[in-house]
C-alpha cells in the first residue's frame, strides 16, 4: 500500500485513523462509551476491566505507531545510499554492554555526600 499510494496519501490516511482513534476510543469511557469531557483536573474512576481495555488500546497503538516507524524507515534507507551502514560507527562500547557495567552511575546522578 505504501508503494502505490505514496508517502504523502499514506500520511494523510495515519493522521485520519490516529483522529478516529481518538474521537471513537481515546476519550471514549469504556464501560459507559460516554464521551469523556474536562480540564486537565478531571479524575476519571474506573475498574480492572475498563483499565485493561485502554491498556489494550495504548498497547495496540504503539505497536503500530513503530509499525509505521519501520515502514518509513524502510523506504528512506531503500532510496539512500545505506550500504555504508552495515560499517559500524565511531561508538565502540556502550554503556551496561559488560558486566563491570552493571553498577556504573554517571557523575551527574550521583549523590553528594
């Protein structure tokens, strides 16, 4: 679909779902399908069910916003010279990649005695 629609239709289209989304689940009570109206102070209630429900729904939407993460990447790294990639880069080590690593702390969130 997304060879043959282009980059731009393909947008449009995840901006129009992610707005459904959000009208039809995101601010839509589960359990009472009220429309959830209110300032940043309103407290909503709600029980194991409703909450497992907008878990659900959160995890869903992550899965697929890194869906289309990956697409997009895909297709940029297609049309690019990306062959100069599989080279490594200037980062030799990375913190927590040894076992000395584990217990390391940087300076900045250290406390002072």
């Amino acid at each position: 679909a997304w060879a043959e629609e282009g980059a731009f239709a393909r947008f449009e289209k995840w901006v129009k779902e992610g707005n459904q989304f959000a009208c039809d689940r995101a601010y839509v009570n589960p359990s009472s399908q009220s429309k959830l109206a209110g300032g940043p102070q309103m407290t909503i209630n709600f029980g194991d069910s409703t909450y497992s429900a907008i878990r659900q729904d959160i995890l869903d939407q992550l899965l697929l916003a890194g869906a289309r993460t990956a697409i997009v990447l895909n297709d940029i790294l297609s049309i690019q010279d990306a062959s100069k990639l599989n080279k490594g880069s200037t980062v030799n080590k990375a913190i927590g990649d040894s076992s000395e690593d584990k217990d390391y702390i940087p300076p900045e969130l250290q406390k002072v005695a």
